[in-house]
C-alpha cells in the first residue's frame, strides 16, 4: 500500500499532540526516488515527529519548477541545485541555502566511445544534449571554461536541449547527453549499451562541480524566529534520515518505494540509485562547506560573456540553522 507524504506526530498522548506538531511542506526537485531518500526515511522513521514536525513531501517533476512553487507560497523549503538557485536569487527570488546535504555532485556528460570523443578538446563540432529549467547553468559554465561556443559550428557544440530521459544517444541524435551517475547513465547500460562502450566526464573530475541538492527558503523567512525554529528541528531530523540511508541504503531504497504514488519505480534501479547517491551525500553533515559555495560562484562566474551570475552574491547562504541543528 503506498503511503501518504506527510508526517503526523505520534498519537502517543492523545489528539492534542498532534494539532500541536508544527506543518512544514518541503518541495522535491523531481520525482519520488532515492534521491531524496533522506527525507522518506525521517518520515517514514518518524524522525520528523520526534521532532513535533508535520512534514508534508511534494514530489516534482517535468512540469513543475521548485523554485516557481516557493515564490508562490507552496512550500517552505525546497531542494535545487545551487546556480538555479544563485540565478534564480540575481533574478529577483531571494533564496537562501539553509543546509547541503549532497557534498558531491552527481552530474556529468555520458559519450559513446564510437563517436570517437574520448576527452573535451573533442567536444568542438559535437552535439551535445543538456537539461534545461536551470540544470544548464553548470554545463554552460564549462563550455565557457573550454572556448567552446555553445552557438554550433565547428569551434563550437551544438546544443541539444535534451528531455528528462536518454533517448538523443541511443537513437543517435546527439554525440553525449547529460546524466546522473546514480540515474540516466544506468538507464543507458539498461537499455543495452555496455559501460565499454561509453565515455563519462563527471563534472567533479573537470573542475567544474557545482553544488546539488541543497534545502532553500526564502530570505525574509528567516526574520521568523518561530520558522527558524521549525527549520532546525526540520534540518536535524533530516540529516538522522541521510545517515541511515547511507548506512542501510537498500532498506531505504524500499522506504522510497512505498511512497512512490506512481508505481514506476523498480527495487533493482532504486536501491542502485541509493548505492550512489550515499555516495554523494557522504562527507557531509548538512551544514554548507564554504569552499565548495565559492568553487560553485566561481564556476558560474566563468561564462565569458555571458555568465550565469553577474558577480558574487550576498547573503545566498547561512549557517545559523545547521549550527543550531547539529551542535
């Protein structure tokens, strides 16, 4: 039986508990999977109610932009990647990353070895496949970092503004196509090219990583001493949710499963993807390193002339909920 996406407090003294469990809605940058086992397993494990937190979980999708639903009012805290954020903020919407549970990022290009690209220089003239709705800002940034335009031609790539899914490679349309080493890269081996037969560049090794995954509020939210309150309880339940998941990740794979209203998702491709993303999430406690905040600004400011920000930015981080959280 799927279970609801919320978390009641325990009806461990009668009704009155649970009216007095605070609400706390957290948007998904994309669809129930692994990837944000953390969050299932606090709900699931009941970390959230330990904490007097009723988390309702909102799954997202193609149709629908994290960062539209927070300005909207939809939800208190959402999951983005840090330059749709950092660009999300130039623009007018002022996020702030409250904590960084992913320390690593997953991202990079998938090639097949019989295009004959077998390092970057090669890029020029190829034609590569790219996520857009704000997963374009590291890719264009490396582009920049290569002298590559992204405008075609033989010094150049084209770009191909790929769908949320693998198709451009396995029907030849494009040379590479963007993936997640714990999602689209294995939907490629599962369609029937071997790892052999592919060339990966994970952004990580390029020097061009950016931060994923991260939980973000609005600015002015923050003034609230009674929602900051609610988001270090909702933090140190959370990171208790990522730790388990990283020390029982088929276990919490299964916990993904049974929240996953659509049924599309198997055991063998959810607990792989839990394989991976502990990876992802290891070495972090939550709290943002700066070092990786200013590689990430870094990246971004090296568009050429079009970078994705336009100089660094003030006030897109704060450590006052995690050190409340975890100390």
């Amino acid at each position: 039986m799927k279970k609801l996406i919320t978390g009641l407090a325990v009806l461990t003294m009668g009704a009155g508990v649970a009216n007095a469990a605070d609400d706390l809605t957290l948007q998904l940058k994309w669809v129930t999977q692994a990837q944000f086992a953390g969050y299932y397993v606090a709900l699931e494990n009941g970390f959230y109610a330990e904490e007097d937190l009723n988390v309702t979980i909102k799954p997202g999708g193609p149709d629908i932009a994290p960062t539209q639903v927070i300005a909207g009012g939809g939800a208190d805290v959402t999951v983005e990647w840090m330059p749709a954020a950092l660009a999300a903020r130039e623009r007018g919407l002022p996020l702030v990353n409250i904590a960084q549970p992913f320390k690593s990022s997953g991202m990079m290009l998938t090639c097949r070895k019989d295009t004959g690209v077998t390092a970057p220089e090669d890029f020029a003239g190829r034609t590569l496949g790219v996520w857009f709705f704000g997963n374009e800002y590291p890719f264009l940034s490396w582009m920049s970092t290569l002298g590559l335009s992204t405008e075609g031609g033989d010094d150049g790539v084209t770009v191909l503004k790929q769908g949320f899914n693998v198709d451009p490679i396995l029907q030849g349309q494009a040379d590479c196509v963007s993936t997640m080493t714990y999602n689209e890269y294995w939907q490629i081996i599962d369609a029937g090219l071997s790892a052999d037969e592919l060339v990966t560049f994970k952004y990580e090794d390029q020097g061009v990583a950016t931060l994923e995954d991260g939980l973000y509020v609005l600015e002015d939210r923050l003034q609230d001493a009674a929602f900051r309150d609610r988001l270090v309880r909702f933090v140190r339940a959370s990171m208790r949710g990522w730790k388990w998941a990283e020390e029982n990740p088929d276990a919490a794979a299964d916990i993904v499963l049974e929240y996953d209203e659509t049924g599309a998702q198997t055991e063998n491709h959810q607990r792989r993807m839990m394989g991976e993303i502990a990876k992802l999430t290891a070495g972090s406690d939550g709290a943002l390193d700066p070092a990786d905040y200013q590689r990430t600004v870094d990246t971004l400011l090296a568009g050429g002339s079009d970078p994705v920000i336009s100089g660094p930015p003030e006030g897109a981080w704060t450590h006052d909920i995690t050190d409340a959280a975890l100390n």
